[in-house]
C-alpha cells in the first residue's frame, strides 16, 4: 500500500501535534459547549435542538444501525427539531397545501450546517445522517430513537414522536465524535395528552384513533391505561402507501401500470396524468421527509400552540 | 448611481463578504472577457447576459470530514450536500441587482447536451483565482481547501478581478515526492487508466506535464446512479416482454436508487471520490479529532 494511504487511516499512530493541540483547547470549555451548540442550532432555524449519548443506541438497535456503524468513535449525536407545518398549513382549506408543501428539507439544511460548524469550530469530526433510506424504507439510523433519546420527544399512539411544546416536528440529527454531554429522556411521556386521557375514558378512542382507525380500514389502534398507552399499534405499510401517496412508490406504480398498458393512448393518458405529474414533483424532494397525509397530527392536541 | 461614483474595490469586498456570511467557502472574481480565450462562443458570459463584465465564483464544501471518515460507503453516496455556493450566489446577485443597479444572473452549469454545460464552473473557479486543474480528473484544487464545489454568477458590474493562481497547487510537494520514488501519485495509484481505471499523468521538474483522464469511464463510475443510470434502466423496464420480471426490475433498489438521485440532478452528487480522498491537498482540513 501507498504510504500517503496510511496517513489517511485512523490509525494507532496518536494524533498529530495540530490535532492535540486542538484537543486540549477543545476540552476547556467542554461545559459551555452544549448551549452554544443549542443556540446556534436554534439561530440556523431549528425550533428545538438536543444531545444524545451515541452509546445509547447500543441498547436499542442492532448492529449496523448505530452511530459508530456511520462514523467511528461517534460520541455523540446532536438532533434538531423543526420545519413542521406553520399554523396557516393546519387552517388552509385547501389539501393541495400541505400535500405539496411540507417536506424536512427545512431542518436537514439545519443539521448539514451543523455538522460543518461543528468541524469547523471545534475540530472534531461531524456527519449528517442522511435523511434518505438505505433500503427499502429502512433509514441508516432511526431519528425517532435520537429524537427520543435526546429528551425531545416521545413516541404516540399517532406513531410519530411528539414534542411536549411542539408536537409533532421533523427531525435530523449529525453524528459527531465531540464528547456533549447527553440530555435526558423525558421521563414524563408526551401522549397521550389529558384531553386525549378524557375522552379516552368517556368514548374509549383519542382523536388520533379514531380518525384513522385500523379496524375500520385505517393505521391506528391503541389502549390507554391509568393515564398512559397500555397497547399500541401502528400498520407503518398501510400508512406509507397512503401518506407517501406522490412519492417513490407512487411512480413506480404508475410506470408498472404504464408498461402493462397495451393501448397507446391509455398508456399516454397514464403518462400525462396528474397524479404521474404529481409523483414526478415529488420526486424532487425524495431524499426529504414528505407526506400526503397528516390527519392523526391535524388533531392530535399536543403542541396546539404552534396550529393557532 | 453612475460607475464613477461607486468604488468598485470596496464593492468588489463588500459582496465577497456577502457571499461568504451566505455560505460561501471561498469567493473570486473573474474579468468576463477572459473566458473567451479559452472557451468557444455559446460558452462565454456574454452568451448568456449581454454587457458581461464579472463573474463572481463561490466555492462550498462537500462532504463534511465526518463523511469522509465514514467506513460506510452508502453514506457519502447519499448525503444530501447544502451546496450553499448555490445559495451564495443568488444572495451576491441580489445584492447587485437591488443595490447597484446592474445585472447580475446565476451562470448556468448544468449540462444540456452529453456531458457539456453552458458555462464551465471549472474555468471560472480558475480564472477567478481559486485554484488550479489537477492530475485527478482534472478536479480543481484550491491550495488550502482541495476540492470544492463551485457555482458563479454573471454581472455587468465592472469589478476588479482576481488573478489566476500563479502556483500550481498540483501537484503537492508529497505528490512530487512520491513522483520521484515510485513514478506515481496517489490519484493516479488509485486509479491508473493502464489498469482499468480513469488516470494517467506524468510530472516533471515538479509540474504536471502530461495529463489524461478518461471522462466517460469515470462518469460511469462516479455516478452510478443517476439520470444515466435511470435512463438505463428504464430501457431495459420497457424493453421486457415479462410482467413479473419487469415488475422486479421497476420496484429493484437500484431502479429506485436511481429515481432518488433524480432528485439530486442539478447537484454534482457522485460515488466514487477514490482520487479525491487520497489527495494530499486540503487533507488538513479533513482531519479531525
């Protein structure tokens, strides 16, 4: 092997005079490093920023899907939170709005300039997860876990993660081998929300269960116990061939239909259709967190503040 | 405002400033007229705006060092760059357009016939004084950064340009070296024409003296997935006979990579960066802790 290729691995050797120096400066203000982090992912646009332990995902998922798997010594993972739909997306009486408009790019354009900051200013290595999947609608590394872990959020009966202030948002995280230290789980679930406990009691649903219920042909089942979620259930297929309707999926089914096709002129009208039109706009933002369905969220009541 | 109000070397700091709070790395300014020594008509600024003065070049990273590091090759083929010298130069040309008055559009660069775009973004970054072709697929280093991506603006403002790099910076005092001993730098080792790969070279008395680089191999390779691969495969959906076997070629993770990277067209997204991760050049700056 070349010689310039061994400077090129992480090697045994120790770091380099350059880097240590910059170790040392770094750790002086270990402390401090945290908030500033936070301030400036808050600056960059994100609506809510947290730090987990990279270690963490040891736990939870399996090999393969953890930090160090993406970048080795990972330490730590900073996520951010935002880019959700604004108040006038939730009031818009028109579908086409938030079918069209709501994508995550908003907040990976936040994690990108994060990890470049972070190399930047304190010399340690950073990396954006990459928001797209890796295979089939597996992503490199689960965002709701980090999310979780980063005390931003708890999982629902709606099953997204939800922000106690915010509800739900979109989420990115940059995996980074800067030791932070971690944030807390919350120890106090999000959902179901006292409303959702209410009703619950009164009608045996929450808002989200019955708007989209699996038993009636939707996504959704659940059971609330004592205040929180004794049972939940989640078909993530049924829900994915409908809220990711103008996606990937949606053109590939529309080309198969389209090859099947024997008449030239039905094939054409397959071709020139709207919903074919639609799936190739939506292709565009395919490496982006999109959706063509939003109604759990639309009434879920936790993070309110943000619809009005 | 009339030009001989206006001091066009504060203007020309002012707007480099702008470009860099934008995102810009790195930001040059290159006289208009200078492309028509090098390129054919139809490629030169004023082909595209009229009155053509500057061009005004930003460079932004790629891949973070973190993604460089990565021992997954999946995920510096998929991330998504902030390609913010994109950004930067529209935030440049706003500021030209609303503030002094003139024209200012962003330079094409994306390609419309084969492999040729509009305007080179590689003879811009060079004219404009950031950085120089180098034995790696002719990818342009900058001395302090190595490769960046770059994105230009066209205007009729009259600013005082940048020079062309008068060093080389290929290749580095380590590439010579390794010249020297072995008859081989570490882009051409990493992909020799003579053994399949896409380059060849030959340096002497510390400059590059020869230079080949097979483009249509390493746009095969470099970009894997893509607008040609979609193109590929698509022939081959429309091409079969069989229902079920076109069924598996249409819902494949290739098919479905490839209609990914469509997203990613209008950026220079690639992956294969083998004779860029054993440049010597802006290594520094990929080197964390």
């Amino acid at each position: 092997m070349l010689r310039v290729h061994s400077r090129l691995s992480s090697g045994n050797e120790g770091p380099s005079e350059d880097v240590s120096n910059r170790r040392m400066e770094a750790h002086k203000s270990l402390a401090s490093r945290e908030e500033e982090i936070k301030r400036g992912a808050v600056a960059f646009g994100a609506q809510v920023c947290g730090i987990a332990d990279a270690a963490a995902f040891a736990e939870e998922t399996p090999e393969g899907f953890r930090p160090h798997d993406l970048l080795p010594n990972a330490r730590s993972l900073i996520v951010v939170g935002g880019a959700q739909p604004r108040a006038g997306d939730w009031i818009s009486p028109a579908v086409d709005t938030m079918m069209t408009t709501s994508t995550a790019d908003r907040i990976n354009s936040v994690a990108r300039k994060i990890a470049q900051e972070v190399e930047s200013r304190y010399g340690y290595y950073a990396l954006f997860v990459p928001p797209g999947t890796r295979k089939g609608n597996q992503p490199f590394l689960s965002l709701m876990l980090a999310a979780e872990l980063a005390g931003l959020g708890s999982r629902s009966l709606a099953g997204t993660l939800l922000h106690p202030t915010y509800g739900f948002l979109y989420y990115a995280a940059v995996i980074t081998t800067l030791p932070l230290a971690a944030d807390s789980r919350l120890t106090e679930p999000v959902c179901p929300a006292p409303s959702c406990v209410d009703m619950w009691e009164r009608e045996g649903t929450t808002p989200c269960l019955s708007i989209c219920p699996a038993k009636s042909g939707g996504c959704l089942d659940g059971k609330i116990d004592n205040g929180r979620i004794a049972e939940s259930f989640y078909d993530r297929d049924r829900c994915h061939t409908r809220v990711y309707t103008n996606w990937i999926p949606g053109f590939q089914k529309v080309l198969e239909e389209a090859t099947n096709e024997e008449d030239r002129e039905k094939r054409k009208m397959l071709l020139y259709g709207n919903f074919f039109t639609s799936t190739l706009w939506s292709l565009t933002f395919s490496a982006q967190s999109q959706g063509q369905c939003f109604e759990c969220m639309r009434v879920c009541p936790v993070g309110k503040v943000t619809k009005k | 405002m009339t030009d001989s109000a206006i001091d066009f070397s504060d203007v020309a700091l002012r707007i480099k400033e702008t470009g860099r709070k934008a995102g810009a790395k790195v930001v040059g300014i290159a006289a208009a007229d200078a492309f028509n020594h090098y390129v054919p008509q139809g490629h030169r600024p004023e082909d595209f705006l009229p009155g053509a003065k500057s061009v005004i070049v930003a460079g932004g990273d790629g891949p973070t060092a973190g993604a460089w590091h990565s021992p997954d090759h999946d995920v510096i083929e998929n991330i998504g760059y902030d390609l913010r010298e994109n950004v930067a130069v529209h935030v440049m040309a706003d500021l030209i357009d609303h503030e002094y008055g003139y024209y200012a559009i962003q330079a094409p660069s994306r390609e419309v016939s084969g492999h040729t775009p509009p305007m080179s973004m590689m003879l811009a970054a060079v004219l404009a004084g950031l950085g120089t072709r180098s034995l790696a697929a002719n990818i342009i280093l900058h001395p302090q950064y190595g490769m960046l991506y770059y994105a230009a603006l066209i205007t009729t403002m009259p600013l005082p340009p940048d020079h062309v790099l008068e060093k080389d910076v290929c290749p580095a005092p380590s590439c010579v070296k390794m010249w020297e001993r072995f008859g081989t730098t570490p882009c051409l080792s990493a992909c020799p024409a003579s053994q399949g790969g896409c380059l060849e070279g030959k340096i002497e008395n510390g400059k590059i003296v020869e230079n080949f680089y097979d483009r249509e191999r390493c746009h095969s390779r470099a970009q894997t997935y893509g607008a040609g691969s979609f193109q590929k495969m698509l022939l081959e959906i429309v091409n079969e006979e069989d229902a079920e076997k076109r069924k598996s070629l249409l819902y494949s993770d290739f098919f479905t990579r490839s209609i990914e990277a469509l997203a990613y067209y209008k950026e220079s997204i690639a992956q294969c960066f083998e004779c860029i991760r054993v440049c010597p050049v802006g290594m520094k700056d990929r080197a964390k802790m």
